[in-house]
C-alpha cells in the first residue's frame, strides 16, 4: 500500500458542477428532492414486501435486495454531492476518493448481478413451472442474492488493490467529475497505470457484460414459452410478471451504455457529467416508480402500508 500510504493525507479537487453554481439554491433542492424520493421509494417497496404475505416470493425477495442497493449506491454519491452544492466544498481526500469509488463499482456490479439472479428466477418460473418450487428454494434465493454481493465487493477490491503500488502524479489533483468514477480515478497516478486500466475494464466488464447476456439469454427463452401459450389471457399474464423487471433492466443498462460505452472523447464535460447523472441519480428513482406503477401486486402491498402508517 505504499503508493496510497504515502498520499492518505492528500486533498484532491472534485470540480463537480461548479458552472451551476450561479444557480443558487436551485441544483441543490432537486438533487435533495431527487434523493428523498430514491430513498424513500426503494425504503417502501422493502416495507411494502416484508408487510405483504403474498409478496413472500423468490421475486420479490431479489427486488428487495435491489432496493437496498439502490439505496445504497445513490448514497454513496449524492449527499456529497448536496453538500458540495450547499457548502461549496470540493475537496475529498485520496483515501475518501478511493473508498467512494469501490462502493460505486461494488454495488454497480452487484445490481448487474443481481438483475440477473432476477431474470434466471422468471425464467424458471415461466419456463419451469412444475419445477420451480424446488429449483428456486429459499436457499438457492439466499445464495444468489449473497453471490452478488459478494462478487460485487470482492472483485472490485482487486482493482483498488492495483493502486497501491502506484504514485500521484506531481500537479494531478484535480478531477473534472463530480464523484470519483474509474477513469478520472486511474488519470491520477503514474507508472504502470495500464495493469490498473485493463484488469479494472475486464473485471467491469465481466461483471457487466456476463449477466447482461445472461439476462439475453433468460429472455429469449421466456419468449420462446410464452409465445407457446394457446390463451391470449395467459400471455398477457405470464409478460405482466416479466414487465417490471424488462423495463428495470432496459433503463439501467441504457444508461450504462450510454455513459461508458458511447464515444464521449470530443463531448463537452459537463454534457459528460449531465449522463452521468443518468446513471447515478436518476437510475435509482424508478426502481420503486417502475414497480409501483406496472406491478398490481406491489401496487396493493403499498396502498396497504399507506394505510397503515397514516
């Protein structure tokens, strides 16, 4: 760690939204506003869910554990970013940077997985049904959802443990983001940056890719069965249960494409930051509008806890 040791105490730069700062109080009350509603709304699909009996299903179990890491990855983000808006404090330290930076790509990676654990239990519960009961026990639930966690902090250690042996360059202290993402991360050393850069874009993108085809995958047979379905009333049933989860999967990863795979060399910063907020801040939020709007069941369970906590 002695590359990192040597620097804990140093201060870096986030340049954030500064242009946005003649704006006033305007920025920060709807980033605050957007962040109550993140939080608020994934807090109340886990209530909604753990009050519900009927709810007490494989699905919603994964959606639970979304939730949470929705909550958890806009957190990671956002309250520094509020506080830059309202203080205008733009100094985060190496150490703090660092640590920023493996929670964002921890928990990005778990929802990739975990929108894949998601996607394998429609799959068994519409391709399989007979079987489904016994393949998708609470075990195997409790292991998925644990695999994704897992994996998701374990690998990204391996590509903050890469910084260690390496130095700041001299007069790199500023980064032009508003949070510390892996790109703007790695331009801040010197030396042999590129085992850092490609074990940290193979690991993202095993991370990424893999259950993104697997979700392909899940899909494809999901359509194969449903469209084998005689009545018009099962098809339309046997989406519905499909539907929530497809529009999850589309808005997340159509932002992350968007962010990291869309040539952005020549795009002015802050139109590279303005999709970034995409992926970072407004991504989380419709989790809970997306399953509260298209799902009947979640749609009952939180008019019930409405009732009950008013």
């Amino acid at each position: 760690m002695s590359g990192v040791s040597e620097n804990q105490t140093t201060w870096l730069t986030l340049v954030g939204f500064g242009k946005l700062k003649h704006l006033g109080f305007l920025p920060f009350a709807l980033f605050l506003a957007i962040y109550v509603a993140t939080v608020g709304g994934n807090i109340l699909i886990v209530l909604a869910v753990a009050s519900s009996r009927t709810l007490h299903t494989p699905m919603y179990f994964f959606l639970c554990h979304f939730s949470l890491l929705e909550i958890g990855y806009t957190s990671n983000i956002v309250p520094r970013l509020l506080q830059s808006f309202l203080e205008g404090g733009d100094l985060i330290s190496l150490v703090g940077c660092l640590a920023q930076f493996y929670v964002f790509a921890s928990l990005a990676a778990a929802e990739c997985l975990m929108l894949s654990a998601m996607s394998y239990d429609r799959y068994l519960a519409i391709c399989h049904p007979l079987h489904y009961p016994v393949l998708m026990s609470t075990w195997c639930c409790v292991r998925l959802a644990t695999g994704a966690w897992f994996s998701g902090f374990f690998f990204s250690a391996f590509t903050l443990a890469l910084a260690a042996p390496l130095s700041l360059c001299p007069g790199r202290r500023v980064i032009d983001h508003y949070f510390c993402d892996f790109a703007p991360v790695v331009g801040l050393f010197c030396g042999e940056v590129w085992v850092m850069w490609g074990a940290g874009v193979s690991i993202s993108g095993c991370l990424t890719l893999a259950p993104f085809l697997l979700i392909v995958a899940s899909y494809v047979f999901i359509l194969r069965a449903v469209l084998r379905i005689p009545s018009s009333h099962g098809r339309q049933k046997a989406f519905s249960t499909c539907s929530s989860h497809l529009s999850v999967v589309a808005v997340f990863y159509g932002t992350l494409i968007v962010v990291y795979v869309a040539p952005t060399e020549h795009m002015p910063a802050l139109l590279r930051k303005a999709f970034s907020v995409f992926y970072t801040v407004l991504t989380p939020m419709f989790n809970p509008i997306i399953y509260s709007l298209k799902n009947q069941e979640v749609k009952w369970a939180l008019r019930r806890l409405c009732r009950q906590l008013l």
